[in-house]
C-alpha cells in the first residue's frame, strides 16, 4: 500500500483485521470447493491492499475513453480513433522514461510508464470497451473490474447511460465498487436546460443501480484539449479531494471488503441452490423408492392373477382326468384296461392335453411380464439421473464434481443392469431358479425343459403315478364286484390330492422366487443409491456449519465496513 507514512495506529489495525478477515475467506472458498476464479478473486483481494491505488476508466468503446484518458493527463499517451483502438488493459504509472513498456503477469495487461507526477501514488487503468464486438474485450473489463478501487464511469451526452451501460454498472455495484460518473462530449448539449435533463437522467439511472447518487460531471475531452474545459477543471476537484492520502486510504481499504462481501454472497447463494439441490434430489429419490415399492406390490397383485390362471388350468386338467377316471374304469371297459400302454397314451391325449404347453406360455408371459417392468424400473432411475443437471450456481463448485461423480455411479450401475442383464437372461435365471426348487418340492422333473413344461411334465407323471397303480392292480384274476367302484373313488382321491398337492407347491414356490427376484432387484437399487444417500448427509452436515461459518465471517466483514467506512 502506498504512502506508508499515513499508516497510523488505527490503519495498521484494520489492515491486520482485514487481511485476516480475507485469510479467512479463502480458506473457507477452498473448504466449500468454491469455483477456481472465485478462489481467485479472494487471493487477488488479499494482494491489492499491498499494490499501488488503481483508478479504472470504464464505458462503451465509442464515449471516448482514450482522448478522455489522454485529456486527463494532458499529454497524448493512448492512441484513438472511432474504432475500438484498445484491444487491452493499460495501466499507466508514473515514471521517468515515457511510453516505456513493462510485462505484467497476465498476457492482456500492458503497463505504461509516463512522467506525469499527478500519478504518483495512483495507477490509472484503461479498459477496453463495455459494448466491443470482441467478447474478449468485455470479459477483460469485467474481470478487471473487482482489483478497481476507484471507478470512472464514462459515458456519452448523445446517448447517455445505455442499456449496456446499466449492466455494467450493475457489476460495479456488485463488487461494491466507488463511482464517479462522467458524461463526455458535454460540447454537443448546446443549452443549460439539455445539460441539466442529461445529467438528471444519469444520476437518476446510476441511482436506481447503485442505490446512491454518485458524482456526475459532463466534460468535453475535445475542448479540453483544444484549451480548456470547465467541466474538466470540476473533475479534477473531484479525483483531487478522493485521491487524498486519507481518501485514498479509507477507499484501498473499503475495496477489497466490497469483494470480499461479493464473494460471500455468491458462496452463500451457491450453498443455499446445493441445498435445494440435495432436497429435490431426496425428493425424487424417495419418489423411485415410493415407485419401486408400488411397483412391487402391483407386481405382486398381477402374480395373483397369474396364478389364479395356472390354477385354471389345473382345475381344467382335473376335471378332464375325473373325465378320464370315470369313462375308462368301469367294467364296460375291461378289455381297455388290460392294455396299460394303450390306457396311459388315452390319458395323456384326453387328460393331460395341452397342460404342459399351456403352463409354459403362462409362466412364460409371468416372467416376462416381470423382466419388463423390472427392467422399465431401471429406465426409469438412469432418466432420471440423466434429467438432474444441478442448477447453474453450483455447476462449477466441487459440491457439483462430487454430486455428479455419484450420480455417475448409480446411473452406471442401471447401464450395467440394462446392458448386462437382458429380458432373457432374468427370465432364464428365474426360471432355472422355480425348477431347481421345484425339482426339491415335488421331485421327479426332468431338467432343461424350461418352468412351463417341466411342470406340466411333471403334472402328467404324476397323474400317470396313482392311475399307473390302480391299472398294476387290476388284472383278470383280481377283478371283483366292488374293486372298479372302490378303485374309481380312490383315483379320484389321489386326484384331487396330487392336484391340490401341486398347486399349493407350485403357488410357494413361484412367490418365494418371485419376491427373491424382487429383492434382488431392491438390494441392486439401495446399493447403488446408498453411497449418494451417505453425501447428502455428510453434505447436508458441511452446509449447516458453512451456514454458521458464513454468519460469523459476514458479521466480520460488516463491522470492518463500517469502521473503514468512519475513517477521516
């Protein structure tokens, strides 16, 4: 900081305050994962209070900043033109040696040296337009913008205080900027009445951005330099009183306070849209959870009906072998009954049927009425991911990189599921499962045929068990009155018992496997989510104490504001 001789007491106290303050607040930016060029701008508000006062002249490219510049210093120092002739920033300092030219850190900054000793202590900083075609140049003045710890805000009489103007002052006071307002080409207001409508405009404009009135003074650069200008005299009055020492103190220590108040409220707003951000995402989440349970007991509802279907079917195979029982064991039939061979294919041709392939399209459509809303589920949850962006003021804070990182991971384990587990594969799974246990139920079923036609084949063999029993035991020599009547009875026992028998198994076993499947699916869900559900925890925990760190750090700040605010 300049003049070190003007650092008293009362000086030295609030910059050890604020440097300290500003320590502060980077370390907490980096904690929060704050985007790199607000980190940035922490840094560069921490180094200003030791770098020369900078006056920085802003406006749109044609109100005429260089012969405003060159008018200002008396000498022809920058060149002009109508076209945007500064493609840069210059800053200018004083120096013995005129036009010489020094490297600065940063490629798009040059630094001027003049022999002008109303520089002495001030770098007067000059930026490209605010409405230059080049979008480079613009971005250069804004980014410039937050180092100013004074700002000369050059506008035109003939179109004063333009749109683009208000939003470029608009940034200004954002950062918590000094204004002073000059309208150049004052010579072109040819009355008293037309100068004072102009400057009435501005400062009414300037007021409804800054929300306080700045100075306003209408110049003429040209007639400054052609001998004079009242208005110009004015404006030297004006940077004479705020470039005082005690001036220039209070206003080196308020700028980088007006950052630092930028930067916390952008930090703040940032934690308050992850907030948001993390409830709409629990809400959604809750939602597919709230889903996949109604998706389940849908399910589940569905398979009662399914399977409501396959004991029709049994029922229908009954009815047809009572058919059977009652048609072939009788003594009108005893030749009939002599030929086993010929009594067990009548037996599948009339009572088994069609059973085995009609339980294999059941279950068949069963399962794959399963698998699709299985799958439809996961969709469902990767479309989802893919719809969460996060809103624009977290886009570039680590918050957003670690959120997205683990929404990646859910997503790619619903691609994985999608890609990897196809409909036939889950059917195939799930149908080698209710074989395997059927096979350990009830026994007797042939492996590889599939669910649907292994049990059918098995219903069959099973029928074909007890009516096999009762053709071994009749033969001529054991034929009696009472032995066909005695015998039909007890095969229709053994029938509706063996049926009974196979519907009850088949109905355990097909939910057991149908909840397990379900389950499956549930586990592959919450492993995936749960690391996600862990970071809005740990998450909603950081932006609570950021909250409370926030507060304190902003009750700091407000405090050195208004005792920087006091000083002279």
């Amino acid at each position: 900081m300049q003049a070190p001789h003007l650092i008293n007491a009362q000086v030295q106290a609030l910059l050890s305050r604020e440097r300290a303050l500003l320590s502060d607040l980077q370390s907490f930016l980096e904690l929060q994962g704050a985007p790199p060029e607000v980190i940035e701008h922490a840094r560069t508000a921490a180094r200003s209070l030791d770098e020369t006062f900078l006056l920085v002249v802003v406006g749109e490219f044609n109100a005429g900043k260089s012969s405003f510049v060159n008018a200002l210093l008396g000498a022809q120092v920058l060149p002009e033109g109508v076209t945007p002739t500064t493609d840069r920033i210059y800053v200018l300092v004083h120096g013995e040696r005129a036009g010489q030219m020094e490297p600065t850190r940063d490629s798009f900054v040059s630094r001027l040296t003049y022999p002008l000793p109303s520089l002495e202590g001030v770098a007067l900083v000059d930026t490209p337009g605010t409405n230059a075609i080049i979008r480079q140049h613009q971005a250069l003045t804004e980014g410039f913008l937050p180092r100013a710890d004074l700002v000369l805000f050059l506008t035109s009489s003939d179109r004063p205080f333009t749109e683009s103007e208000r939003q470029f002052l608009s940034l200004a006071a954002r950062w918590g900027r000094s204004v002073i307002m000059v309208v150049n080409k004052a010579d072109l207001l040819e009355t008293q009445e037309q100068k004072a409508q102009v400057r009435e405009f501005v400062e009414t404009g300037a007021r409804g951005v800054l929300g306080l009135t700045p100075p306003v003074l209408l110049i003429s650069a040209r007639a400054e330099q052609r001998g004079g200008d009242p208005g110009f005299h004015a404006l030297r009055e004006v940077l004479k009183m705020r470039l005082s020492q005690t001036e220039r103190t209070r206003l080196k220590l308020q700028s980088p306070l007006g950052t630092a108040a930028e930067l916390l409220s952008g930090e703040v707003t940032r934690a308050e849209a992850a907030r948001q951000t993390l409830t709409e995402d629990l809400s959604i989440l809750r939602d597919l959870e709230a889903q996949r349970e109604h998706h389940r007991v849908t399910m589940l509802g569905e398979l009662d009906g399914q399977l409501n279907r396959v004991a029709r079917l049994l029922s229908e195979f009954e009815v047809r072998a009572d058919r059977f029982i009652d048609d072939k064991l009788r003594f009108g039939n005893i030749r009939g009954l002599l030929n086993s061979r010929q009594m067990e294919e009548q037996f599948r041709t009339d009572a088994v049927a069609d059973l085995p392939g009609a339980i294999d399209r059941q279950f068949g459509s069963m399962i794959d009425r399963f698998v699709e809303a299985n799958l439809h589920f996961w969709e469902d949850v990767q479309a989802f991911l893919i719809r969460r962006q996060p809103s624009n003021e977290v886009a570039r804070t680590r918050f957003a990189y670690d959120r997205g990182s683990l929404l990646e991971s859910i997503a790619g384990s619903a691609h994985d599921h999608l890609e990897n587990v196809t409909e036939n594969e889950l059917a195939r799974q799930l149908a080698r499962d209710a074989e395997d246990a059927m096979k350990g139920a009830v026994g007797g079923l042939v492996g590889g045929l599939g669910i649907g036609a292994g049990l059918g084949a098995l219903i069959g063999a099973s029928a074909l068990d007890f009516t096999g029993g009762i053709l071994a035991g009749l033969t001529l020599g054991s034929l009696g009155l009472f032995v066909l009547p005695n015998k039909r009875l007890q095969a229709h026992r053994q029938l509706r018992s063996k049926v009974e028998g196979l519907r009850a198994a088949l109905e355990t076993i097909v939910r057991r496997e149908y909840e397990r499947e379900q389950e499956r699916a549930d586990a592959r869900l919450r492993d995936a989510i749960s690391p996600y559900t862990r970071f809005t925890e740990q998450e909603g925990r950081r932006l609570e104490n950021a909250k409370r760190r926030a507060t304190e750090l902003d009750g700091e700040l407000e405090a050195l504001r208004e005792e920087v605010k006091a000083l002279g």
